[in-house]
C-alpha cells in the first residue's frame, strides 16, 4: 500500500505537465468567431513562441507548441465557443503579479513597470534597479514566493494576471488556486529556447501584453544590429576591431566552487555556452554530455584534466560572489596555479546581475567578445581579477 501511494504521489506532476503539453501542433492558424486572421508576427530567434494577429488588436500565443493564450484588449467581448485551454489575458495588462524573475528586466526595459503590483522576489533579491526602488516605493508589493502567494494580498489589490517561470509545474495546485480565484496564469519558458538571443526576443510578447510592440521591436533591433555589426568601437568601446584573421578560437571555461570542493560547469547545450560559441570562442567543456540540467557538476581532478589549457576562465560570481583576486581562486584549490588562463591573466568574473539581465543578453555577448578577441572594452558585466 505504501508503495503504491508513493507512486502515485510520483506520478502527479509527471501527468500535470504531461497534460500542459497536449495540444497538437497545427500550422493552420485558429478559426476564432467574431475575429480574422490576419498574419504570423515574424520572430528571428525565439523558437518557442508562436503570435498570430487577428483583427482588433487580439493575438494568440502559442507557447512551446502546447500552452495557448488569447491577449485581448480589455474593451472587447469574449469571442464564443473558444476553446477551453486558452486562457484569456486582457491588455492592456496591470497589476500583474510577475515570479518569473528573468521578465522583470523585459518589462522594465519597455518602461512598464508600472503594469507591475505584485513581485515573488524580496526587494533585497532585485538586482534590476527599477524593480528595487518601485519596491522601495510601495509601486511594486512583495506577495509571496511562487509557491506560497499571499492570495489575499492578491486578491484585494486586483491582481489580473500572474506570469510564472516553469517552477509553478512543481507546484500545480498553486497553479489551480490562482485560476480558480479568476487570476489568468501565464507561464514564462523563454528558458527553453536554445538560442540566447531568443530569450531576449521575448520582449516582443511582453510589448504586445503592455501594448508598446513598437518599442519592443525597437530595442530588440538595436540589440541584435550592435551584435551582427560585431561592434567592437561603440560608446562603450575603447580599442578598434581586432584582427579577425587570428589563430584558432580560444577556449573559455564557465564555473563555479562549491563549498565542498565540487566544480559547477555549464551543460554543452546551455545558452551560456551558446553565447560563448557566438562570441567567437570555444567551450572547454564542449563534450559536456547532454543533460535537462542547465548546469552540471563535476570534481576538481575532472575540471583540471579538460581545463588546466583552457585559454579563459570566468568565474561565476552571480552563484558564488566571493572571488575576488587570484589568492582566493588558489584557495579553493592550489591546482589552479598549474592553469594556464591564470599564468596569463586571463582570469575573469561575472557581475552578480548577470541572470537577472535578459534585455542585455547582446552586451554580454560583446563581452564575451572582447575577451576572447583580446580588443580592449569598458565591460558590461566581466571584470578582470589581479
């Protein structure tokens, strides 16, 4: 009997987003009453949204080939015999409560913050500087984590929509709650997208949600013609473009020390290394095997068999911000003295800003760049240790 129970227990999350994904793909747009088709908005990197137009400024989103929403502006009649699994989302949106902590620097960046009551992350937590002094100001409220929403709280400032990271699957009847009380719940999995750049582009959904597409698309274009441009002398540039006829690429290695001693590296197909590989470089963990993790760990013996030659370590300060100098990297493990990035200083760190930073996934790739090309760069969010 106990083992039973353990197992279904086991399997209520698996058949929950089983269940989120069983809409069948169809390129044929949907026949909504009352409204037309108009056109398929054109998206160059993301690859898990799809956003038909229809008249009347009404648009359907398709999120991961499963999860459909209806964005409807708020003067509009709901359309009669849609489909159950689209959930209406009215626009312009407001007092929003957003948990999926990679939007806020979208939303910010769109200068709709204003469209945002309620955060799951404490003020002290923001590393969006908008998003802190909104909190200070009593403009944004803190109402919980997650998976613990203060749903009174939400309930009585009018909460209209909640936008979740993929976490709120580990939780589904937080998920249930909130649409039984009347809050739409839209789940953010800009983190699926396998190329960097498509998370950024993501702006463009949440233009569309605040009603500023045009900015959107605006600042999505500028970030995406400074990277193709391979800008190495822009405002923030102090050196000109390096010679592109170099040697082969230079190896860079991303990670971080435990505090047991284990080192934390990125799995081959994380957008870490992808912006690594955009930026001209060459991933030192290439062979990484595939993982659903983001992130795998290995011991000190294995980091130094593959990246005792690597051409460029940086440190992940965003996990761990303790490292500050070459000292301290020597004391996690006196291997490191044998590593040739740190022999000729090639040894770097992360801003602690760096997850939370999705409307500057371009600067980093330029940073990226200018380590790895050796062109001479007033750094976004790298900086050098001594």
């Amino acid at each position: 009997m106990k083992k039973n129970i353990f197992l279904a227990i086991f399997l209520i999350p698996l058949i929950f987003v089983s269940c989120s994904k069983a809409l069948p793909k169809s390129d044929s747009p949907l026949e909504i009453e009352g409204l037309s088709y108009e056109k398929s908005l054109s998206l160059k990197y993301a690859k898990q949204l799809k956003i038909d137009a229809y008249n009347s400024a009404t648009f359907l989103v398709t999120v991961a080939d499963s999860d459909r929403y209806l964005l409807l502006p708020k003067e509009s009649s709901l359309p009669k015999n849609l489909p159950p699994e689209i959930t209406i989302i009215r626009t312009p949106v407001t007092n929003a409560y957003l948990c999926a902590s990679s939007a806020m620097a979208l939303w910010s960046r769109l200068g709709s913050l204003d469209s945002i009551r309620f955060s799951a992350i404490q003020k002290k937590d923001w590393l969006v500087d908008e998003a802190k002094e909104a909190m200070e100001e009593g403009r944004i409220l803190y109402a919980g984590k997650y998976n613990a929403p203060d749903f009174e709280l939400l309930l009585k400032e009018k909460c209209s929509l909640s936008i979740e990271s993929t976490m709120i699957y580990h939780t589904p009847q937080i998920k249930e709650k909130l649409e039984a009380l009347g809050i739409p719940v839209f789940v953010d999995k800009s983190s699926y997208e396998e190329n960097p750049l498509g998370r950024m582009e993501w702006i463009k959904l949440y233009g569309l949600m605040c009603g500023k597409f045009d900015v959107a698309e605006d600042f999505f274009q500028g970030q995406i013609t400074k990277i193709e441009n391979k800008e190495y002398d822009g405002k923030n540039s102090r050196a000109e473009k390096p010679d592109s006829a170099s040697s082969s690429p230079k190896s860079v290695a991303f990670f971080y020390i435990t505090g047991n001693g284990m080192v934390v590296i990125r799995g081959s197909e994380d957008y870490i290394v992808k912006m690594i590989e955009m930026a001209g470089g060459k991933y030192a963990f290439k062979n990484t095997r595939k993982s659903s993790s983001p992130s795998v760990t290995v011991s000190m013996e294995q980091f130094y068999a593959q990246c005792a030659n690597a051409d460029i370590l940086i440190y992940n300060s965003s996990i761990d911000n303790s490292l500050r100098s070459k000292a301290d990297l020597l004391s996690r493990s006196p291997l490191f003295a044998d590593f040739k990035a740190l022999q000729n200083d090639q040894v770097w760190v992360t801003g602690k800003y760096l997850y939370q930073a999705t409307d500057r996934i371009g600067d980093m790739i330029l940073d990226l760049r200018a380590i790895v090309s050796g062109a001479e760069r007033k750094m976004s969010f790298l900086e050098k240790i001594n």
